[in-house]
C-alpha cells in the first residue's frame, strides 16, 4: 500500500472543504471496508495521498423516525440498522438488506454511506496491481469497457452502455423500492436531495468535487405494505448480488394498489421495474400474474455474450417477491 497522509475531519464543513483542498488526491474513510482493499491492492492508477477521516464528525451516527419519516445518518453502520426496531416495524425491506451484507464483521464496520459509495466489484476494474499490473479500463480513465468483448458473467443486462459493471449496493436496492433519498452536502448549509436511484452514474455517482452524503431519508410506507428484500449468490453467506430484487407491495382485499419493484446487480444503478408495477396494479397476485410480471420485466433484458442466465433468474427472483 502506498503511504497516505490521514486527516481527521470535525465537523461537514471541515470535511468538503478538505475534499475541494485536495480534489482528486483525496478520498473520505469512514468503515473503510471497501477503500483499504482498493488501496492495499493498488487498484487504482493514482492512489489517493490525503485520507479524510470522518468517523470524527458528530451526530453523523443515527436512525430516527419523525412525521416525515426514517431518518438515517451516513455514519450508521449496517448492523445498527439491522437491529434497528423502527427499521424491522416499518421499512423491513432495508433491515433485510442491509443483512444480506457480507459478514458480521463487515457490517459491523461499514457505513450505510459507504455501502451506496462502493466501488463496483468488476474484475477488470478490481485486477491487483501485484498480479502482473493492474488493468486500466473506461471507468479508470483509460480504454473502453473489457468486460463487453471478455468475460462478462456477472455484468449488467439493463442500462449498459460506456461500462457495463453492476451497481454492488444492496442497500440501495431496499432504499430505492422504499422511495428513499440521499442528502449531500457541500458544507454546514449548503445541502441538495436526490433520489437512490439518480445517485448513480455509468462510471459512479453524482458526487462533486467536495461533496459528501450526510443522510438517507425514506418516507413511511404504507401501512401493512409487503417487503421483502431476495438475493441470488454463488456463495450464499457472504457475497455480492448476481440477481437481487426489492419490492414493496400495498394490498387492499386482495387487489395490488401500489407496487414498487426493483432489481439490483443487472445494471449499473438500481432498476426500477415499472412494466411489470403496471401490469400487477389492479390484480391480485397469482402465480400466473407474477409470472407474467415477471416477463413484463425482462422484455427489455439485453444480455452479453455470457450472462444471458441473469434473465431466468431475475424472473425467478420477482416471482418469488410477488408471492411472498
């Protein structure tokens, strides 16, 4: 690893205005679960020289409910909101996923803002630089995507177009069915909000230079609403999404009313499937209704040369949402 200056943030303020200082040379760290791996495997073509820490910041660290709903600090880890009683009441779609993150000691370090700021998991982009030297791609600034003409298995089949990496956030896929938003500042009082799902971009998220993501704000959902968060892994304890999907379904005797349903690591941001919301709102939900939901959902699925399962499986996985 690379030697790096570490500064301790006090304050939001303090902290964007390191990150405008340093610009590209600096990076925040907060769990640093994803970040110390990057740096320790010189993924990156530039190291970053400053780390700003901001673990230092308080009243970053909270979960909270008022009238206008769940109110979460970017500092929050994710075992914090697993056992949160407000999130497993009200927004068990979020507690569900936000279990389904790595380990115990993982979640026990990482940040609910650090899980919606990770770097993408595409092995291209995360090649060691101490395995022959990394391998520079679009997303690292130079090149085009490999993953398009190499091996693509665990690559998008929605939104592709300059990279083709997953977006690697579970989290995200709970807070966007749940309706949820990012609020990032740029200091004490100089704050945006946008949606989860319009945080991220084809090569990363939104954030400007001295920006960072301070809360998640997520609007109750509607009384009795069904959530439930599924998830498709090749080691199911442990790791990253190849399919997952997040739904939360509102029922009035039977009928579906409201329907949010999303899919996570087939595109390069959570992917709000609004042909197949459509096609149930109105019904009840059969095994014949979700099934064609389902296939509502894929008609527009473009698979790469390797990764044409993920359609079986998303369909599979929204079934099984519908009739939890």
């Amino acid at each position: 690893m690379k030697s790096f200056e570490h500064i301790n943030a006090m304050s939001i303020n303090d902290a964007c205005n390191l990150l405008r200082k340093y610009k590209e040379k600096a990076r925040l760290i907060a769990g640093g679960t994803d970040l110390l791996g990057i740096l320790k495997d010189r993924i990156l073509p530039k190291a970053p020289e400053v780390l700003i820490n901001i673990k230092t910041i308080p009243d970053l660290n909270y979960i909270k409910e008022d009238k206008n709903g769940l109110r979460i600090g970017a500092l929050s880890i994710l075992s914090d909101i697993v056992k949160s009683p407000i999130v497993q009441e009200r927004y068990k779609v979020l507690a569900e996923a936000s279990h389904e993150v790595a380990t115990t000691q993982i979640r026990n370090m990482a940040t609910i803002g650090g899980n919606l700021c990770q770097e993408v998991r595409c092995w291209y982009y995360r090649y060691p630089h101490q395995v022959g030297g990394r391998i520079l791609c679009l997303r690292k600034g130079s090149g085009s995507c490999l993953a398009l003409s190499g091996d693509n298995r665990y690559h998008a089949i929605f939104g592709g177009k300059r990279c083709f990496a997953v977006c690697p956030s579970d989290t995200a896929v709970a807070l966007t069915a749940l309706q949820g938003e990012i609020v990032i500042a740029s200091g004490e009082k100089r704050k945006r909000t946008i949606p989860v799902e319009e945080f991220f971009t084809p090569l990363g998220n939104v954030l400007d230079t001295g920006e960072m993501i301070t809360e998640v704000q997520v609007p109750r959902p509607p009384e009795k609403a069904k959530q439930i968060f599924l998830k498709f892994t090749l080691r199911k304890p442990i790791d990253f999404a190849i399919v997952s999907v997040a739904s939360v379904i509102s029922l009035q005797d039977g009928i579906c009313k409201e329907a949010r349903i999303v899919l996570g690591a087939v595109a390069p941001f959570p992917l709000r499937e609004t042909k197949a919301e459509r096609f149930v709102k109105g019904k009840t939900i059969t095994p014949e209704i979700a099934s064609l939901a389902a296939e509502e959902a894929l008609k527009d699925a473009k698979p790469l040369s390797m990764n044409s399962y993920k359609i079986e499986q998303t369909k599979t996985l929204i079934q099984r949402a519908l009739l939890s």
